[in-house]
C-alpha cells in the first residue's frame, strides 16, 4: 500500500472544500469524488475496528450455530451496526437440522505400543458408540478409488488412516474438501468403523473441517489427527503387527434449532429500492477464536457500515450489510437469506464478500462473470493504484456468495493474498494475534469505495443472468460437478434453490 497516495487524496479533499468556499471557479477536475476520499480517511483513519475485533475474538471465541457463543455474536453484531448509526438493524431467524458440539474426542494407539494421539472430531459428524471402538487401523493410502478397491472388502469395522499432503494453496484447500466428501463416500460403503485424516499441517496443529453439507450429520465417525501421530501409525503399520487403537467421539448431537443472519441497511436516496449487498460471515469453527476466518471481516463490514454514516454518505442504491451465520456449516445463512428473499432478487444489483483474513486484496474473484469486468474496471477507478487490479472469472463453492450466483446475481469475492490464512485455518492459530490490522483497515477503504462506487454507477454492472445463463455458466465452471459431488445438483434441478426460470 503507497501512503503518500493517501495524503495526496486527503490534500485533494481540502483543495475542493477550499474552491467551493471561495467561489471560485475553476475547470472540472477530472472525476474525483470527494465521498470516495472521505470513505477511505474515515477507514484509515482512528475507529473501533481494532476493538471491536478483540471482542469478537478474546471475549466471546469461536461461534458455532447452536452454542451460546454464536447467539452472543449475534448480539455482537446488533448492538455494533446500532452503535455505528445505520437503519433497520435487525436478524433474521432460519433453521438447521442438527446442532453439534465437538465432546471429550480421545484416541490412542493400544498395541504394539501405547501412547495418545493428537486428534479432534470432524465437524457434523456422528458420535461412536458409548465407550468408544477399539479396532485394528489400515491404512487407505490417499483414499482413492483404487486404495479401497485394495480392501477387497475387509474394510468393515476398521477404522481407516488416510494420507495428505501438506497445505500451500487455496487449490490444495478446495482440493482437500472434494477429496475428504469423496472419502467419506467410500468409506461408509466399506463399512468401516471410522475415519481418521492426517492433519495437512504440521507440528500437531489441529483443525476443524465437515465433510457434510446442509446441515446434516455425516454418514461415519471422523477425526483430524496430528500430521506426525499419522504418519507414526503409518510406519507402525507398515512395518510390524497389526495396528489397534481406541477412539472415542462422544460428539454432543441434537435435533433441529434455529439461528440467525444480521442484517443492517443504509437506504439509498436515487434507487432506495435497488441494493448493493457487502457480507461476510459471523460464524467460525471453534479451536481458534475465528480471527481470520472470519471475525476480521465480520468486523470491517461493521466499519464499513460506520464509515458511510460517519462521512454523512448516502449513495444512490441502498447498502444492505449482512453477516451471514452458517458459513462453516455449509453456506446455510446465505442459502436461508437468498430463499427468504427471493422476490426481491431482482433488484440485488450485486453482492460483494470478504473470506479470506487480511492479506492484501489482488483483485476480485468474478465467479464467471465475464461481462462485469469493464465495470468493475470503471469502479475501481479511484483506486486504480493500490493493486487491487488482477481480476479472475474462477468461480466455486466456497462462501456467501453462491446462493447469489445461483440466482443469476453478479458477484464479488475479494481475491487476496492467502499466506498468512491458509496455514491458520480453521486451526487453533486462529486467534486475534494473526490480524494485521493496518491490512484490514486498508482493505476496508476498498470495501468502501468498491461498495460506493457500485451503488452510485448509473447502470447495474451486469444483467441477472436467467436460469439458462446461470446453468451454463454452472457448466462451464464445472459447478455442476462440484455441486453433484456435494449433493446439491438436485436442489438446483428442482428449483428448490437456484433461480427458478
Ligand atoms: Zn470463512
């Protein structure tokens, strides 16, 4: 980030002001906006972000729907967008099918040696037996296809051990979700007793993932465990007798329960009725505390939303802020949202979303769409210099935004740089001390002007796409399969969720 453009913008402000006082007329400067500078100074500039944040995280930790700490961030939520001045504050209530909490996971190695193994229980997935299972461990290789094809059927009862490798990108992330459903998939086939992944970081770090989505519980016991552990028992059973170990998961499952999304609005003055949507999610796995995944972007909404009504800014569209819950849990507050709002669809001319920690923002992820990019171009015009520039169409199964793009919505993930996010995610590291707070008040001066500028633009920046266009979009990303993997392709083809024609 170059600071001297920022004094330089500020000087700009205080130029104007000084020609509007005196009257004095001058030719049109070219196209700078004095709200734009005044969104980003009130971003960069002292606020209760930083605060806010640490409440978030220290005070109140990780949020899982169900539990009280995810109702105390809701709170959270309310009482902070109030308090940042904005109008019609409010959550929105929707359901889960089950609610889950990890219990006291045990495992240990009980021959040839004797000794713990770090683990912690899958996300969403069921509890063993009371008392736990004892059984012999095999190890699965990779947990391909043709690794269980090799069982030839003495799979059941076992409980499997299945290899990773180490973590270095968004793709080996997204990768590693495809692989663990499909090794779920397989497993519950063979029978087996339980799963047990090796960690895909190292040094014992622990995390939370689910392999299951809507909300369900899984079909098998699962657990996370410490990289090293996994690759002892690996050796263990490559080089001597028979493995067994103990597990026990009594994870604490319970029936269906409602939770909520917040929702804050500043009402545009020109096209009130048309919005432009900033989200991020206000939920987070529980090891850590959720600081960059994603209580620092939950938080900058929140400032976002401070910004506009501390400058006296009100655009043309109204700006819906909204901190989705759920997320984890498989995108179930956006999914809820878009489906209670589906009538209004048409008038959401874009949604914008930040879920990826602080690392600087290159650009946009365009989810396909490859008719916004002039005008996201236009947009980030006053901005042009601080890199956030290198746009891609990818588009995936990954944060708030996909109900939105299912109805044929234009939208926005920020494409940032993942360093410092992917090896703390959904771990134990993620904690408070990761946040760059410098980093984040930045990216909320482009949230901010991003925000402004779309909802000030004479035109939307691209049509709603119809069903048709959104299924060949879906194709030509290879959605479809991705979505038939994770058992959602059915829900579209239904119309149950996606847009209807
Ligand atoms: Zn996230």
């Amino acid at each position: 980030m170059n600071s001297r453009k920022f004094r330089r913008l500020g000087l700009g402000v205080v130029l104007l002001f000084a020609v509007v006082g005196t009257a004095v007329s001058l030719p049109e400067a070219p196209s700078r906006d004095a709200a734009v500078d005044a969104l980003i100074a009130q971003a960069l500039g002292p606020s209760p972000l930083s605060e806010t944040l640490r409440v978030l995280c220290d005070g109140i930790g990780g949020r899982i729907p169900g539990t009280p700490a995810l109702e105390k961030a809701v709170n959270w939520g309310v009482e902070n967008f109030r308090r940042a001045g904005v109008d019609n504050v409010h959550t929105e209530k929707y359901s889960i099918p089950h609610s889950w909490r990890e219990g006291e996971t045990l495992l240990e190695v009980v021959s040839p040696a004797r000794f713990k193994v770090h683990a912690t229980s899958v996300a969403w997935a069921p509890a063993t037996p009371k008392g736990g299972i004892t059984a012999e461990v095999v190890d699965v290789g990779d947990g391909e296809g043709e690794d269980f094809a090799k069982l030839q059927g003495q799979g059941e009862g076992k409980i499997l051990l299945v290899h990773s490798r180490l973590m270095t990108s968004l793709d080996d992330l997204f990768a590693e979700y495809m692989h663990f459903a499909a090794v779920m998939g397989s497993a519950a086939q063979a029978k087996a007793a339980a799963v047990l992944f090796m960690s895909t970081r190292p040094r014992g770090l622990l995390y939370r993932h689910t392999n299951s989505t809507s909300g369900q519980i899984a079909s098998v016991p699962m657990a996370i465990v410490g990289r090293e552990d996994a690759l002892r028992i690996a050796r263990l059973i490559s080089s001597g007798p028979q493995v067994q170990m103990h597990l026990s998961l009594p994870n604490e499952i319970g029936g269906p329960f409602e939770t909520e999304n917040v929702v804050a609005d500043i009402k545009g003055v020109g096209k009130p009725d048309e919005m432009v949507i900033l989200g991020a999610h206000l939920d987070s796995w529980e090891l850590g505390t959720g600081a960059l995944d994603n209580g620092c972007n939950a938080s900058m909404v929140i400032d976002v939303a401070r910004a506009f009504h501390a400058a006296g800014i009100r655009p043309q569209r109204t700006l819906r802020f909204i901190l989705f819950t759920g997320e984890e849990e498989g995108l179930l507050g956006s999914r809820a949202y878009v489906h209670d709002h589906r009538s209004e669809m048409d008038r959401v001319v874009a949604e914008l979303v930040f879920d990826e920690g602080v690392g600087r923002v290159n650009g946009f992820f365009l989810g396909g769409r490859k008719d916004i990019l002039p005008a996201i171009n236009e947009v980030l015009e006053p901005v042009r210099d601080w890199g956030a520039n290198s746009h891609t169409f990818d588009a995936f199964i990954g944060t708030d935004n996909f109900d939105f793009l299912l109805e044929g919505i234009p939208t926005l993930i920020a494409n940032q740089d993942v360093t410092d996010y992917l090896p703390n995610y959904h771990a134990s590291s993620d904690t408070f001390d990761k946040v760059d707070l410098r980093e984040l008040k930045i990216q909320e001066a482009l949230a901010a002007v991003t925000l402004y500028r779309i909802a000030n633009r004479p035109q939307r920046l691209g049509p709603r796409q119809s069903r048709v266009e959104v299924e060949s979009l879906l194709r030509d990303y290879q959605l479809d399969q991705q979505m038939k993997q994770f058992g959602m392709w059915q829900d579209w083809e239904s119309g149950a969720r996606g847009r209807k024609q």
